[in-house]
C-alpha cells in the first residue's frame, strides 16, 4: 500500500495564528478548574433575562420554528430592530436595511468577502477584536493599522494616515465602546471619521456591539446620527452583550441597503438565518425597560471600578479608567518589561486568573493583558487579592 501524502492547507489558512481563545480553553483544560478564576473570554456572567427565556420556551413549541428560517430573517424582528433603532438613535430604516445575524462576528467576517480583493486595503484599530483583522485576511487584502494609543485615549490618529494609502484603502472599522481597552469615542471623533470616509470613499464599519454599556451616564452613539443612510456605512450590533445571550448567536446590522443586501446575498451562499425560536426571544429582549439597560451599564462601570481601584492603588499601577464596554486593560509590571504574554501566563499559572495576553489584540497590545469582568463581586475581588498578594 503506497504512503498516504498529507494535503496542504490553503495559503489563507497558514497564514492565519490560532484564534488565542481556543489556545487559552486548550491550556485552562490543563489546570484544576476549581482554582481558576476565568477573566479571559468576554462572555457575560449573568442569566437572560426571564421574559426573554419565556418567549423561547414559548416560541419553541411553535412548529413554525422547527424549519429552515429565512435568510433574511423574520419581518417581525425586523420590525422591532427598527422600531429599537428609531427610539434609541433616531434613525429612520427601511426593512432592506436591516439584516439579522448569526452573532455580529458572522457579519464582520462576511463583510470583507463582499467587498475586499486581493491586494484591496482595510484600515484597521490596532488593538482590535481579532475578527475586524482575520476578515481581510481572509478576503485576501491588506491590513494597514491605526495604532490606539493610551497617549490619544486609544482614538485612532486619522491625520497620521498617509493620503495615498487612505485613497487605496475600501474599509475602515471603528468600535466604540472598545475592545479591549474600554475607550469610547465622542461626537468630535465620529464626525471626523465621517468626513473621512466621505473624502477618500470609504466604507464606513462600525462595530457598536456595546451599545448599551457606556459608563457615566455616556450613551454610545450610531454614525448614523452623522450621515446619511445613503452613504456607503453599516453598524453591527450583537444580543450577546446587552442582552447575556452569547452563546445564542444573534446579531444584526442596519445600514446602506446596496451594502445590507451584498452582505445578504453573500449570506445566503454560506449560512442560513437564525432559529426562529431565538429570534422570537430577540425581539422580546428589544422591548425590555430603560431601567434595565442602566442597572447593565452600572454592573460593568461597579466590577471595572472594584478591579481598577485594586491595581493602582495598593500596586500603584498606571490603568487607564475604562468608560464602557466590560474589559480591563493592563499594563504589564516593569519586571516583565513589557511582555504581556509572559505576565497573562505567570497570572494563570502561578495565582490561577485566567486573562487573555494582549498581543492576540494586535502588535499594540502586546504590552498588555485583557481582563473580562465576567465574574460576580466576590470572584472579581478574589482575583484581585491573588494578584495583589502576588505582585505586592
């Protein structure tokens, strides 16, 4: 019998690092999970709420939701998306400007595949969530990176972005509030970003998957309170954070509709829509009461504040104060001299805190690690103590 050859992997593939958060699940298999306080993948803690589990249960019985769905999603939930949308932002949408997802990432992914070509530019945030990168990549384009830098409270510098790169460039994505570092941009930053695109003709991303967890009393704002649906933008938002629903996977995105639809048609060659059942539960998670989204907003602002006041007052770190999303971001202490990796993996070995180093972010966060705040008070605050009996 001749020897069996290995195939080859595709050259997209070979190029791409392991997604780090399979890495990190493949070395917390190794340790006793007991010990580990896990602060790494950002994956809400708290239950769905009960009126949203309700309607699936409910929703579930339905044989209607036992078939395929459509690709496009139910038009009630489109309904509701844009009566949401019109009451949150003020922003008029037609039913062809709305498309649900299978969790936002499905869409960020997608996108570039609908648009980008070998050799086409993508400006991207350096740090990012990994998937705002892997899409280009994938898509066989260039990467060209907008450093976030704590100096510029980790906003993008768009006047150091060369004119002939920016007029080669066909995608930028922006996210605020972010991830990892907990910035958020205001109304000087989003219009500049407009005018941006406007001028070099660039499609307009925005990833607002924490649009509902602004610290302070901010209110995380759509780019479509800036310019036209008629521009060439689009937005995603995602269940998984506002609404503890990340491993139901629904998202959606509202935008230009030319732009919705291309993402639809690529869709539909790839995936099918989501479970009718969950989306159901979706469209009653949009009619949840102000109050809620305030008491989420005041969980993360309290856990980011009991962590941040740790570090800095009794090791005397210097962390930036985050003002939304649900992440911390670390410096790494001088005796690492800068190498995030090596302090997320003393952190998981030696006191059991599982972080996420910041190098999988970007080459800009390789002096950092993530910290997710998705653990009750007192886990949060066991963390702390480890880190700071450790570190002192």
């Amino acid at each position: 019998m001749g020897t069996i050859s290995k195939l080859q992997t595709s050259q997209r593939l070979s190029e791409l690092p392991i997604y780090v958060f399979a890495e990190i699940a493949t070395l917390k298999a190794s340790l006793d999970p007991n010990w580990l306080i896990d602060l790494s993948l950002g994956s809400p803690d708290s239950a769905t709420p009960s009126p949203i589990l309700e309607t699936l249960y409910k929703s579930s019985q339905n044989t209607l939701n036992h078939g395929y769905p459509p690709f496009d999603g139910k038009l009630t939930l489109r309904k509701g998306i844009q009566k949401w949308c019109s009451e949150r932002f003020k922003i008029n949408l037609n039913e062809k400007q709305i498309l649900p997802l299978i969790g936002s990432k499905e869409g960020l992914a997608h996108l570039p595949l609908a648009y980008i070509d070998p050799g086409d530019i993508s400006l991207i945030p350096n740090p990012h969530y990994p998937v705002h990168e892997r899409g280009t990549l994938i898509a066989g384009g260039q990467v060209y990176d907008l450093p976030l830098k704590a100096e510029n409270s980790f906003l993008p510098d768009l006047d150091a972005i060369p004119p002939s790169t920016a007029a080669k460039a066909k995608i930028m994505i922006i996210s605020y509030p972010n991830n990892p570092t907990g910035a958020i941009a205001n109304s000087e930053f989003l219009k500049k970003t407009v005018e941006f695109c406007r001028k070099y003709n660039i499609l307009l991303c925005n990833d607002l998957a924490y649009s509902e967890l602004g610290f302070n009393g901010h209110k995380p704002q759509s780019i479509f309170e800036f310019m036209s649906l008629d521009e060439p933008a689009i937005e995603f938002f995602t269940f998984s954070k506002t609404y503890h629903m990340a491993g139901w996977r629904i998202g959606f995105c509202i935008g230009n509709q030319e732009i919705v639809q291309s993402l639809y048609a690529l869709k539909s060659n790839m995936d099918y829509g989501v479970c009718g059942a969950v989306q159901d539960a979706a469209l009653q998670a949009l009619s949840l009461p102000e109050s809620y989204y305030a008491n989420l907003s005041n969980l993360y602002q309290k856990r980011a504040e009991l962590c941040r006041s740790a570090l800095s007052e009794k090791l005397g770190w210097q962390i930036f104060k985050p003002q939304g999303a649900m992440y911390l971001w670390v410096p790494a202490p001088k005796q690492y001299e800068g190498d995030g990796s090596v302090f997320a993996q003393d952190l998981l070995k030696k006191v059991g805190i599982v972080t996420t180093p910041g190098l999988a972010f970007g080459t800009e966060g390789k002096n950092y690690i993530r910290l997710a705040l998705v653990q009750p008070e007192n886990k949060l605050q066991e963390a702390m103590e480890r880190i700071v009996q450790n570190f002192a």
